[in-house]
C-alpha cells in the first residue's frame, strides 16, 4: 500500500552545544543552537537564533556562526523539526553563549490565578504575568513593569513553524494579548502584509520593516491608494506608526499575492502611483 508520508531522518543524539540549520526554500538560511533544557517550561530545548541570513549556498562554518549575533532566545522542541524534515544538524561547538541567559527574562499574561482560598478564578491576563529565568522558578508579578516591555521574551515552547516565522520576519504570527505589551519587531528588510477591518473599511498595508510603504483602504467600490510619497487622500491618511503598535492577530497576515491583487485592481483618483 503507498503512503504519502514523509520519511523520518535517522536518529539524531542532540546535546547542548549543537547547530542546526533551516533553509527557506532556495531564498537564504539560517542557524541556531541548542544551549540547555529548561525545566521551568516543560523541559524545552533552549535555543539561541542567530541573526544572519546565510545564502543557500553557505558552506557552514561553526565558529564563525556561533559568533554572530544572536536574534533571540527561546523554547522548543528539536526533535519535532527534526522528525519533520524542517531542520538538520550541522555540528557542534563548546561555546553556547549559556552566560548571556541571566540576562534574559521569560514572561506569560496567564488568565488564570488562585485567590487566597486555593480557588480558581479568571482575571485580566495583562495584569497577571508570570517572569523567569532558565532553570529559575516562576514569579508572578501582576501587570508588567514597563522596565521588562522592550527585553521580555515571551515565555512558553514555540512551535517550529513560529521559529521559522521570526527568523524569516523578526517576529511570532500567533495571537495572543501578550502583544499588547510586548511589542513585534520586524526585520529591517522584512516585508509584512496586513490587513484590518475598521468602521466599515477595510484597510490593506505593506509594511517595510518597521512603517508602512503602501496602503489600500477599499470601502464598498471605492478604493484609495497611498504611500509616503503621497501619504494623504481626502478624508485618508497613511499609517506613519511603528508595525509593533498593532496587536495583529493571525488571521489579519495575509500575502505578497493577496495584497498586491488589491493593489493593482484598486481604482481611484487619488492614486498615489
């Protein structure tokens, strides 16, 4: 009987020190490493993401990768990528950076607390964060202090897919209210696509790193079209603000494709070409 599923690679022993490597299909790829497990987040595999986008042709060499500048610092499990073929092992190397972890501070908005009693009971996430440390107990806080806001990581096992997205953008895809607070940093040269519905509009956006570089906002047959050059038409304005200011969730990404099918079928007037 034939299957259509994938072949498992072979066993691979992982231990702190190693490098693994994805490719973004023949565009670039990247590397990062396995530091520790941290107990305190179900035993996840702590890893550090290295911020050069290699290309498809690089020939690793360790000690130069492990000499980059690290993106960030998180959880997941190795293995799934590696059973999944969204990843592979390509060496090893003794220095894992593991002291710049004191550093690094974990936090989750938890809806969930116990009252005095021992009771359950539901209250506002953003005021009931929990911080830790690798291997260091979990410490509730309430609401964030705005001193943790630009350096926290958000806390929990991330799934490979979500590293793929914030190596390949600089930011996680996933919602969740956390956002509100820490805010997305996206790549210099990442490009990100938008959209949102607002007072009957619908607001399409091309982010540029951090600002946008063209909108299009579609009311019933009407579509408007703007970008720096021509940031004004009648009563719309182009969106100046950073793209961390909006707590996008994950329906509201949409593609090049999707985007740029209402860019050149939009007519209006005011077109900012």
């Amino acid at each position: 009987m034939e299957t259509n599923e994938k072949p498992r690679p072979k066993r691979v022993v992982i231990k702190p020190g190693d490098v693994f490597c994805t490719e973004f299909d023949n565009r670039f790829k990247c590397y990062f490493q396995f530091i520790v497990r941290d107990k305190e987040a179900l035993n996840g595999y702590v890893i550090r993401v290295f911020k050069t986008h290699y290309p498809i042709d690089y020939v690793p060499v360790i000690a130069d990768i492990v000499r980059d500048e690290v993106a960030f610092i998180t959880h997941t499990f190795i293995r799934f990528g590696l059973w999944d073929n969204v990843w592979y092992k390509v060496g090893k190397s003794l220095d894992t950076g593991a002291d710049a972890l004191d550093n690094v501070v974990f936090g989750l908005a938890q809806e969930d607390r116990f009252t005095a009693d021992n009771k359950l009971e539901k209250v506002n996430p953003l005021e009931n964060w929990w911080v830790w440390k690798v291997n260091q107990r979990h410490i509730e806080i309430g609401r964030l202090p705005e001193k943790y806001h630009d350096i926290i990581e958000p806390g929990g096992v991330k799934a490979y897919n979500e590293i793929r997205s914030r190596m390949e953008y600089g930011y996680y895809k996933y919602s969740d209210l956390e956002y509100d607070i820490i805010k997305r940093h996206p790549r210099p040269e990442a490009d990100s696509y938008t959209k949102r519905e607002h007072e009957g509009a619908t607001y399409y956006y091309h982010f540029k790193g951090e600002y946008v570089v063209r909108e299009v906002v579609v009311t019933g047959n009407e579509a408007v079209r703007l970008t720096p050059n021509k940031p004004v038409s009648g009563r719309y304005h182009l969106y100046t603000r950073p793209f961390g200011d909006i707590n996008w969730l994950y329906d509201e990404f949409i593609t090049a494709d999707e985007f740029n099918q209402v860019w050149d079928s939009s007519k209006s007037t005011t077109d900012a070409n």
